[in-house]
C-alpha cells in the first residue's frame, strides 16, 4: 500500500511569493495534519483536517491555509513568504481525528525561502 | 501549554552500547505518550506509543520506554544499540481529551559507531 505521498520533494522560492504543498494521505484514512519542521527543532503543529474541515489549528500567523479535499488529499499554502519559513513541511495521516491517533507521516516538502 | 524536553541533542555510543534517552513533559492531566523515529533518508515514523495500562512499553526493533507519572518522564531505552539504531528520535505527548494535536520535542540524534 502507498504511504502518505507529498509533493513537491523540493521547493525554492523567494520572499513575498506564494507555494502550495500538497499531501495524498493514506487510502482509507481521513485525517490530514501538517507540520513544520525547522532545521534541529521538532515537527511543530500547524492544521489538522478531518473530513474537510478544519479541527485544530497551530500557533502560525494567517498567511499559512490549507484545504482538505472530497479525496482527502490536502493542500498547505503559505502566502508571503518570509525567510523564515525555510523548513521542511510534513503531512500526516490517520484514520480518525482523536489524540490518540497513530499519525502516518510523508517525507516532507522541503522549502527554501531565499 | 504542554511542552516536552529532550535532554540530549546528541548522543554517540559503541555498537552493543546501552541507551536511554530522556523525555520530560509539562501537563498535568492525563496524557499520551509516543516516541517517533526518523532514520536518515526516509519518513518519520512511530516506535511505540503509551496510552494506558502497564507503564512500561515495548516497541519495534526492540526499543521500549517507561512512563513514570510522578516524574512527568517517558524515557527510551535499548539495552544494546546496533549500527542501524542510527537516527533522529522524538518524543511526543498529546493531552488524552478531545482532539489535541502531538507536540513533539527538539529531537535526539543517536549516532552508532562500530
């Protein structure tokens, strides 16, 4: 089976841009969450979305969105970027929502921002 | 807010070596526990996780970790670490209520020398 799949692997961008980060989650599973993760710093919580709607959102100024689809896949977009929002953006996915989740991850986007 | 601490940034140890690293979390109410593990190159991934019961939890690649309430730790051990124990290893901690997302903590890079 096909894990959590996210694209693209690699991403460079310059300040004041946009980018849009997609995640296909596990078949079957219907919660989507996303990370960021700063070089030597831990996976740091940003959404979470369970059957389309937003159910948590992290500590992250507005310009970071994000959207969960009919599928299940979902999109992060992060409006003006800032240099520091150079980090590597995991997806999650698990079967339910609920704190006692098993989280699935993909293997990140990589994002410079220049 | 919960939080969690990693002790150790960096740990080096001899093939056949004992490990333990620490894991502090701030929360007072009731808890889960996990211990993620990112080796080089791939996705993160879960070790073992506790939610209730016996406080001492078995894992894969024969990792376990002890839950010792009264000192807010969740401890990883192995009692004889192999080259492919290489890796970067998280600990993180969801409140047992609702839908709370993980906090993770900075992360322990374990380097296994031969």
């Amino acid at each position: 089976d096909a894990g959590v799949t996210q694209s693209p692997t690699h991403l460079i961008k310059t300040r004041g841009q946009h980018v849009t980060l997609r995640c296909s989650p596990i078949s079957g599973h219907k919660s989507v969450s996303w990370y960021q993760q700063v070089l030597g710093q831990g996976p740091q919580f940003i959404f979470q979305y369970y059957e389309k709607e937003e159910r948590g959102r992290g500590n992250f100024p507005d310009r970071f969105s994000a959207r969960q689809f009919p599928n299940y896949s979902s999109e992060l977009n992060v409006n003006a970027l800032l240099l520091g929002d150079s980090a590597l953006y995991l997806c999650a996915s698990s079967l339910w929502q609920g704190s006692g989740e098993k989280l699935f991850f993909g293997s990140g986007t990589q994002l410079s921002v220049l | 807010a919960q939080s969690v601490s990693q002790h150790n940034h960096h740990v080096i140890l001899s093939e056949a070596a004992s490990l333990e690293l620490g894991c502090n979390y701030s929360y007072g109410g009731t808890v889960n526990l996990f211990w993620y593990v990112q080796y080089p190159g791939q996705h993160l991934q879960l070790l073992l996780k506790y939610f209730s019961g016996d406080p001492l939890v078995k894992g894969i690649k024969g990792f376990e970790a002890e839950f010792i309430k009264s000192k807010f730790s969740f401890n990883l051990r192995k009692p004889s670490v192999q080259w492919s124990d290489t890796a970067e290893y998280f600990c993180a901690v969801n409140p047992n209520s609702g839908n709370t997302p993980l906090v993770f903590g900075k992360g322990t890079r374990l380097s296994v020398i031969a």
